[in-house]
C-alpha cells in the first residue's frame, strides 16, 4: 500500500493529503494505420462524410511499403482496409474491433501514386457491424475491396483488467 501512495504522490501533487489534479493528459494515438504519435505508423488521415456516411482517406504509399516492385505489400493494403472500415464505426459511436475480415486483391496497388479508401456500414445486428472499404486510384478503378464483421465492445469492461494491473504496479 505505501509503495501505491509513494507513486501516486509522485504523479500528482499532494496536498494535505488530497490530491490536486490538473487538466488531464490528452490520450495519444499510436495506432499503426491513423495515429499522428506512432512515428513508424502510417498516420492516414480520414474524413467522415455524415450526408453519405462514409470515412474517405486520400494518401499515397512510399517505398516503405513495398511488395512486389514499385507496389504495396498485401499486408499494408490490408491494414489500410481495416483501419477505413474500422472508422465507419464512428458514425455509431461505438467502439468496435474486428472479428473477421474478407479482403479481395483485384489489381495491384501501385506506390507513389494517388490513391483513396473508402469505406461504408454494410448492416449492423445487435454488436455486430459488418463494413465494406475500397481502394481506389485516381481514374477511379478499385484495386482492392474488402468486408469486414466487427464487434462492438465496452471498453472499460475490456480493458479493466489492464488498467487494475497498471494501478497496481
């Protein structure tokens, strides 16, 4: 117990025995595919469009990605897909993680070049939300589709577990 109060005292100023508590840390994003704090990540930057209820991302992939020459390994062009899907949950406010996942390769996905995901709810059935996302290149053609099953979960009964553990060491 002293080892827990001696760490608390050194994360927060204590006063009289009462913690004083300043504005809280901003959470940083170190998700692979979107987070702006992941230096190694992807930090693809999505819109969401409420009229057509669609997430679109406009990027282009440089030679870190590489696959086959000059285009996109197939596991980026996956994470790219999970990553659009993923943020079509958004719309319903839930967070959701992803149970399956269908990917189709249709042409390759060239680098340096300009590119669009797009992504949209398929249907939604109790916590399970079934998404579509497509890349495509600037003429339009789509390079890769992809349907995806997620579930939505609560996450502080998820991650409670990890959070009691963190407290406690």
């Amino acid at each position: 117990m002293l080892k827990f109060l001696l760490t608390q005292m050194a994360k927060r100023k204590i006063s009289h025995g009462h913690a004083i508590i300043g504005k809280p840390k901003p959470r940083k994003n170190h998700f692979f595919g979107c987070g702006h704090d992941n230096p190694q990540g992807m930090r693809l930057k999505f819109s969401l469009d409420e009229e057509s209820r669609k997430a679109i991302c406009r990027f282009k992939l440089s030679r870190k990605y590489t696959g086959p020459p000059g285009h996109a390994h197939g596991g980026i062009i996956a994470t790219i897909l999970d990553e659009a899907m993923g943020k079509v949950n958004k719309f319903r406010n839930v967070l959701a993680l992803t149970g399956s996942m269908e990917i189709k390769y249709l042409k390759p996905v060239p680098l340096g070049q300009p590119l669009t995901v797009t992504s949209s709810e398929q249907s939604v059935d109790g916590r399970r939300h079934v998404n579509m996302a497509e890349i495509s290149n600037a003429k339009g053609e789509v390079l890769a589709r992809s349907t995806g099953t997620f579930i939505a979960i609560d996450p502080e009964k998820m991650f409670a577990a990890r959070a009691n553990n963190q407290a406690a060491g």
